[in-house]
C-alpha cells in the first residue's frame, strides 16, 4: 500500500502541473491578446489632441481594435509631437512612424503631382472636389504604391481663407503685409509671388510664436483649423473668397503595410475610407460652424471681391497652374482635371445657387 501511494502521488502531482501550466499558458495568451495588440500602427498629425480631426481619429482606433479582436491599434501622435510633416516623412523612411495624415505640403514631398489638386482658385465646390477625388483615386494610388507608400484614404483639410490684421479686398491689400507660406510648399510660394508678396517660410509649429513676436501678420487656413491652432486669437480680419481647397491623405508605409495579414489590411484600408468619408462631412459643416464662433469671437468677414477685383483674384490660378507645369506636375495630369471639372459642369452636378 505504501508502494501504491508513493507510486500513485506523483503521477497525480504531475497531472496537476500539467494542467496549472496550461491553464497558466492560457491565461498569459489571454492577457496579452487583451493587454497589448499585435500590430500596432504609429499615427502622427499636427492636427491638436481634442480636434475633431483627433476625435474622429481616437473613435477609429476603437472601432478597429474591436474589429480586429484587439490584433491591430493605432497609437496616434497628435498636436505635431512627432514633427512637422516634412519631420513625420522622414521618421515614416526610417521606421519611427508609420502612417500619417498629411496636407500638400507634406505628401507632394512624396509625388508632388498631387499638388495639381492644391492649386488655388481650382475648385467651383464641394461637388466637384467629391468627384475629382473620386475619379482620380486609383490613378493616385498606384503613383503613390510605386513611392513605397499606400493612400488608405483621401483626407480633407477644407477651403482655406486668409486671415489678417488688416482687411484684404483686392489683391494690392496685400502689399506690405508679413505672409506666412509653408516651408516646403511650393504652391503657397507660387501663388503670394504671382500676387505681387515675399512670403515668409515657416514650419506649421512655428506660426503661433510668430504672429504673437509680429513676424508674421498674415495666415491662411479652413476656418476650424485657424480655431483649433488660436491663430484667431491675434487676427482681425478672414477673407471669404477661399484661397484654396486643401487636399489631404492618409498615407502608411507600405513596407508596414506588407506586414499586416490580408484580413487586417482590408480592415485599416476599409474603416480609413469609411471614417474619412465620414469626417469630410463632418468637417464642412463644422467649418459653417467655425465662421459662426469666428464672428463671435471679433473676427471681421471681409465679402468676398466682386467684378474686376474677383477677376485679379482669378487670374492668379492661371499664371501659377502655368508656372508649375513640368516642374511639380505633367501637363497631362493637370488636363486631366480640368477634364473632369467641365464633363461635372457639363452634367449640370453643381448645385443651384440662390
């Protein structure tokens, strides 16, 4: 009997190590499943921490982690922490960050063709900017696939309007004034030089300092971004005419990207493209609201021009789509466009005005 005992006890001891250790394996995979994703996607934006743009973001990044079993998560960089977007491009090469949201600025380092979208006085409306995007897409994609980067998604930025301390209702109002161009964007350059201004290059980060130093006087900007950035808050005056619409992307490094198992990949590139359809509208009506808290806030709408001062304003979209042909873009792309925007104008998409 005592043989059968001791024979018998470490049988039965080793069964139930066996089984606290599996038990113990499960409950290890578990918590790592649940405490730490698999793939974790770093995300930079200069958009602020609490924008909409951030906001829509933080909500994008539950709806995948859920979707994806908490496989898959984006780590989002808000406010510019990681950099200005040039900064961002250069972290995205060498593996730092993997995916971002970029205007012009940031994505024609890239495959500055793009651009062609960021010209100014381009687009009649919001209509027309859905379809160019829409019919350009694919076309886009496969450039961008060729610079090592895949495009989850178009992201709009908005009209853009300039905003300064003195009103602005002909082009000869901007003489004198200090203008802000972005560093790096050849567009902005193009486009204060062909109005008659020196623009002052800056990094994004660095605006805030320099309109309260009195470096720079003027800036440009949607309506919502003027707000989540303060620039409003040394302004005086915005200009209702857009400058420009501004076109942004999600991009990801495809190197990254390759990496993802098929079923995650789809999952990104498909809420990426739900989310940002979803935020554009959201956007354009909260830039209606914007103008509102603008006003409110002391901001002066100066009409827009009418007549031969609407005409110089105009006129500044030819000499700089001229200026840049073959030099940021190829003639065909830029034909391209316009093709599109007359067949739209042709097809009567463009909504009556009262």
């Amino acid at each position: 009997m005592v043989q059968k005992s001791l024979y018998f006890f470490p049988q039965a001891l080793l069964k139930l190590l066996f089984i606290i250790s599996v038990l113990f394996c499960i409950c290890v995979f578990t918590f790592d499943a649940a405490g730490k994703s698999q793939y974790i996607i770093k995300f930079a934006t200069v958009a602020p921490d609490g924008s909409t743009w951030v906001k829509h973001l933080r909500i994008l990044d539950k709806d995948i982690r859920e979707k994806s079993n908490n496989l898959l998560q984006i780590r989002i960089y808000a406010g510019g922490i990681a950099g200005d977007e040039l900064d961002v491009l250069k972290k995205i090469r060498i593996g730092q960050i993997h995916c971002a949201a970029f205007s012009g600025v940031g994505f024609g380092q890239i495959m500055p063709m793009v651009r062609v979208m960021d010209l100014p006085f381009l687009f009649p409306d919001d209509h027309t900017i859905d379809i160019v995007h829409n019919e350009l897409r694919n076309f886009f994609s496969e450039k961008f696939r060729k610079k090592g980067f895949e495009l989850l998604a178009w992201a709009e930025v908005g009209n853009v309007h300039i905003f300064s301390k003195k009103p602005i209702r002909t082009i000869q109002d901007l003489s004198g004034l200090k203008v802000w161009a972005w560093a790096g964007d050849p567009i902005a350059k193009e486009t204060f030089k062909a109005m008659g201004i020196n623009p002052i290059p800056l990094a994004i980060t660095d605006v805030n300092t320099s309109l309260h130093t009195g470096m720079l006087n003027t800036v440009y900007a949607p309506p919502l971004g003027a707000l989540a950035l303060q620039w409003d808050n040394t302004m005086k005056y915005m200009q209702e005419l857009p400058l420009v619409h501004s076109t942004g992307a999600i991009l990801i490094s495809s190197r990254y990207f390759n990496k993802l198992p098929p079923d995650l990949s789809k999952l990104l590139c498909e809420t990426f493209d739900k989310y940002m359809k979803t935020l554009t509208l959201k956007l354009r009506e909260q830039n209606q609201e914007a103008l509102y808290i603008l006003k409110k806030n002391g901001i002066t709408i100066t009409p827009c021009p009418i007549g031969a001062d609407l005409a110089d304003f105009r006129k500044i979209h030819n000499v700089v789509a001229r200026k840049l042909v073959e030099k940021i873009y190829p003639k065909d792309v830029l034909k391209r466009v316009y093709g599109i925007i007359q067949t739209a104008k042709k097809k009567n998409v463009y909504p009556k005005k009262d």
